[in-house]
C-alpha cells in the first residue's frame, strides 16, 4: 500500500485516536525525528492529515528532514562528555532512519 508523508506536531491526547488504528481502512501512523509521520494513503490516512493540519511531503522530502533531525541529534550526542550519564548504557548514539 502507498504511503502519506507529512510533517505534523503531535499535540497529546487526541492526535491519534483509537479508532482511527482500529478502523476498517486503519491510519497506522508511524512517528520518526523531526516531526516526520507516515501513514497509509486511504481515507483514514487523508482524514487525518487534515485533521492534524500535516504538511505533506515527498518520501524525499521526509527523509531529509529526518537525516538533518539525526544529525542533529548526533552532533549533540558527540559532544557529550564520555562520561556523561546520557552516553551511559542502555543509551546510544542516534541511529540513522531509512523511511518505509
């Protein structure tokens, strides 16, 4: 099944409903760095991107805007003290994220 990329701010309760996972055309939101969320392209899928007032992006888009997260997140990592309490395990480096 083809996929929905989009940007959207999770906002907590209410974001991603019961019943849109549950639905006979499920939404199956997947959440990665920077905001990024994939989910099914149906109507739940198109439903919700309005619903959360998502950008939509190409798959390209998505994934640089996850690589620039990641690396941000590994810059920040890096400069870290090797003794730092968030370099002990079962923390690690930020991993790179290929998008589905």
């Amino acid at each position: 099944m083809a996929n929905i990329y989009c940007t959207a701010t999770n906002t907590g309760t209410g974001f991603i409903t019961h019943a849109e996972q549950e639905n006979a055309e499920p939404l199956n939101a997947r959440g990665f760095p920077g905001n990024v969320w994939v989910v099914n392209d149906n109507n739940t899928g198109r439903a919700w991107l309005t619903k959360v007032n998502g950008v939509s992006k190409t798959k390209e888009e998505a994934q640089a805007i996850v690589d620039a997260q990641i690396t941000t997140e590994q810059t920040a990592y890096d400069s870290l003290p090797e003794d730092s309490i968030k370099k002990q395990y079962p923390m690690i480096r930020p991993q790179s994220i290929t998008l589905p």
